[in-house]
C-alpha cells in the first residue's frame, strides 16, 4: 500500500530582489511595527500537512521577542472566518478543514507559542487586510511609526493586501520571507515575488533580527 501523505514544502530562503523592483528599504526599530497576521490554530492546523507551519512560528517566537526587548510594537490582526467562499480561499487546498466555521473563542485562539503577550496590540480585521475594519492606521500615526514588518498566514491573501495597501498609504512595508506560509509552495513565492516587484522590501528572520538589535545594514534578502 502506499501512503497518501504529502511532506511540507521547504520553507524557503533568501533570494535576491527582482532588477526592477522598488529599492530595498533598511529596518529601522525606532519606525517600524511588527504586524502578525492570521496565526490562529484553526488554520495552522489547516495547513500543517501542506506548509512550514513549525518553522514560521519559530521564526515569528524570535521576531515577536526580540520586537519586545527593543521596544518595537507587535500588532497582531486576527480574522474570524466569515462567509464560507472567502475562508475557503485561505487555505485553498485544505478548505474541506474550514467548510464550517469554528466557534468565535475558538477561532481567535493564536498558537502558543507566539500568542500576544501584555503590551502587545490586537486587532480583528474584517477582510484579508489589516487595515480594513480595525484602527491600525489610527495608532501607527500615535505610535509615530510609519515601517509596518509583517509576517503571517497567508502569504497571498492576508500578507499580501496588508503589505499592498500600506504602500498605498504611504507607509514603508517589509515582508519576512520565511516568516509567512501558504498552502503551497508556488502560492508563497507567488505571493513573495509580486511583493518584492512591486510595493515591499523582502527580508529575512536574520535580517530583521539585525536590524531590531540596531544593525543599519540593508535589510534586503539576498
């Protein structure tokens, strides 16, 4: 007989920026936010068969915590599933796992290992982006931070349109590349290589870590 199971795909590493894609940006932990996006157990669990899920929350635990040492805000925005057609679409693949939503306690429920601590933000989106429906433009502007680091599930969907949408405020996004998944290893570099052409500076867990412990190197990946 032979198995049926699938291993995650490989989380990918550094890759270099696209020739014409907007300039890297440099981290800098006096301006930027650390933003969490969707790491709840309920889709976590929906895709730990097809993803990196154990590397993306190791990498968030030592971004959220060295974020806290140095006094960067960590902002986490949780979506509660709503109509069925668009929760399927997160998971894509895994969406027979999410056809019923979860009860409203259940679905909030971050992993353990990198659920918000005190001082940490939460915030509850209404879309895929962490802007719409919550106050996260209201409290950059009292925070005086205009750098949003974001790293997350999902890779195409949340992470994406959060990254997008604060370059069309104005804002200076950063994506960690190995600190998001998706359901599929094509879906993550789809979603990591149109960032980097387009609104956002890709960087990795090293690199952020850098530059929170106040490297001024280029943070850019590669």
């Amino acid at each position: 007989m032979t198995s049926s199971s699938t291993a995650p795909y490989p989380m990918p590493g550094a890759a270099s920026p696209p020739a014409d894609g907007p300039p890297g940006g440099i981290i800098d932990p006096r301006r930027s936010v650390l933003v969490v996006q969707h790491v709840q157990k309920y889709l976590l669990h929906a895709l730990r068969d097809s993803a990196p899920v154990g590397e993306l929350l190791g990498n968030i635990d030592r971004l959220t915590r060295s974020a806290r040492s140095v006094g960067v805000p960590v902002v986490y925005a949780v979506r509660i599933p709503g109509q069925r057609a668009r929760q399927a679409e997160v998971a894509g693949g895994a969406r027979h796992a999410l056809l019923e939503p979860p009860a409203e306690a259940e679905a909030r429920a971050v992993a353990d290992v990198v659920r918000p601590q005190a001082g940490d933000i939460v915030f509850t989106a209404k879309q895929y982006s962490a802007f719409v429906g919550t106050r996260l433009r209201a409290r950059l502007t009292e925070l005086g931070r205009d750098q949003l680091v974001v790293v997350g599930a999902a890779a195409r969907t949340e992470v994406l349109l959060t990254a997008a949408e604060a370059w069309m405020q104005d804002l200076d996004p950063f994506v960690v590349g190995d600190a998001v998944v998706d359901r599929t290893a094509g879906d993550h570099e789809m979603a990591v290589r149109w960032l980097a052409a387009t609104c956002a500076t890709v960087v990795t867990t090293d690199a952020v870590l850098e530059a929170f412990r106040g490297g001024r190197a280029d943070a850019a990946a590669g």
